[in-house]
C-alpha cells in the first residue's frame, strides 16, 4: 500500500484579538462546511464579513454608506484601524505570525508567502 505525502502547515499568531480568534475559528468551520481541509484566504474572508457586529460593519451603518467600491471598502477598513494602545492593555509585544510547512510543494508555498511580506 502507498501513501501520498500531503502538504500540512501550522501557523502560530501571537497578540490576536479576541475577534481574530473568532474569525479564524468560523474560517475553519466554513472550510469544513464546503468540504476542504484548509483555511483559504475566501473561507477568512467570510468569516470577517459574517462577523456578528464586526468593527467593519458598525463603522459602516454608522456612516451610512451604501454599496462601496472595493477602494472605498479598502479605505473604510484603513480608517478604522486603531491607533497605539495606551497602558498596560493587550500584549507588551508586537503581534507575530509563524509557520511551519512541509509536504510536496512546501517549498511553493514558503516563496509565495515570502512574496507576499
């Protein structure tokens, strides 16, 4: 009997808000839900925009806009941004992403996301 090696990752993010958790959890159920063993960038995407009364979305109804452009909605999640925190709330360093990959095309994937930094 042959296997086939299979491409896996594990990504560690350190300093996430409360709210990214959640996202990235909802991402890995909506990937489940349409059948595929990864978080993809659309799976993300869709949690974010689920998200039950997101910063996203307040801000938005807040300033009453209507259909946005891809720019605006781009600039709208720029602005909402917050600034330096103040004190001694959250992480006392930066928030990192790490990654471990392996598998046939792990070497792909490490050029792609170092194109992308």
């Amino acid at each position: 009997m042959t296997t086939t090696e299979r491409d896996e990752s594990t990504v560690t993010v350190t300093g996430a808000a409360p709210g990214v958790i959640v996202a990235l959890r909802r991402a890995a159920a909506i990937a489940s839900e349409h059948g595929h063993n990864y978080v993809g960038f659309e799976d993300l995407l869709v949690a974010l925009l689920d998200a039950p009364m997101s910063p996203l979305q307040v801000h938005w109804e807040q300033r009453e806009l209507g259909a946005l452009t891809l720019g605006e909605l781009r600039e709208l999640a720029v602005s909402i941004i917050p600034g330096p925190v103040r004190g001694t709330h959250g992480p006392a360093e930066p928030a990192t992403v790490t990654f471990e990959l392996s598998g046939p095309h792990s070497d792909e994937f490490r050029q792609l996301i170092g194109e992308h930094s």
